[in-house]
C-alpha cells in the first residue's frame, strides 16, 4: 500500500531537484530552458513520484539507485550532442535518485 505521506514527500524533493538540476544546467553548462531545463525538471518529478510509489523490497541506498539509474538512461540519451553529455546527465540523476530516497527515508522518516 502507497503511503501518501513519503509520496508527497519524494514528488517534492523530486521536484526541487529538478528546479536545482534545471538551474544549474542552465547557467553552468549554457543548456535551454526549452526543452532540456524542462525536460530536467519533468524527469526529476516524475523519479521522485516514482521513487514514492514503488514497492520493490531493497535497501533504500540501492532503491534510489535503482530508480536513477533507470530514469538516467533517458535523460543520458537526450542529452547526447549536448554541452552537459550522456556520462554527466546520467551520473547526476543516479545522484538525485540516491539524495531523494536518503531524504525521504533517513530525514523526513518515511520508510518504503
């Protein structure tokens, strides 16, 4: 059963990840509002919903790891010919993957 408290909780970090990750790629690596910022931003939330609503039974390092891995591999591929590049588009999300689960579990207390 989804509690509604973590799910609120990680589309939240989620979200203020992506405005982070979406500032950052916008005035470190020189990267569109439209549609990369967007798409960061989109990507982030929906990870952290993801993250929120997920069942599988993992140690929560290796859950938020999982997930970032996962949502990764898209936004690496979208940012292929772009300033920031696959390698560093899918190292960061693998990080906010593993900063949201560490928020939601260890901080704010909301267990998977």
């Amino acid at each position: 059963m989804i509690k509604a408290s973590r799910l609120i909780t990680t589309a939240v970090l989620g979200l203020v990840f992506g405005v982070i990750c979406m500032l950052l790629s916008r005035y470190v690596y020189d990267v569109a509002f439209w549609p990369m910022g967007i798409a960061f931003l989109v990507n982030h939330t929906v990870l952290g919903i993801t993250i929120g609503a997920s069942a599988l039974k993992m140690n929560w390092a290796s859950h938020g790891v999982f997930w970032g891995i996962l949502f990764g591999a898209f936004t690496a591929i979208g940012s292929i010919d772009t300033a920031l590049g696959p390698w560093m588009a899918l190292g960061a999300v693998i990080v906010w993957g593993f900063l949201i689960e560490l928020l939601a579990t260890k901080v704010f207390k909301q267990p998977q």
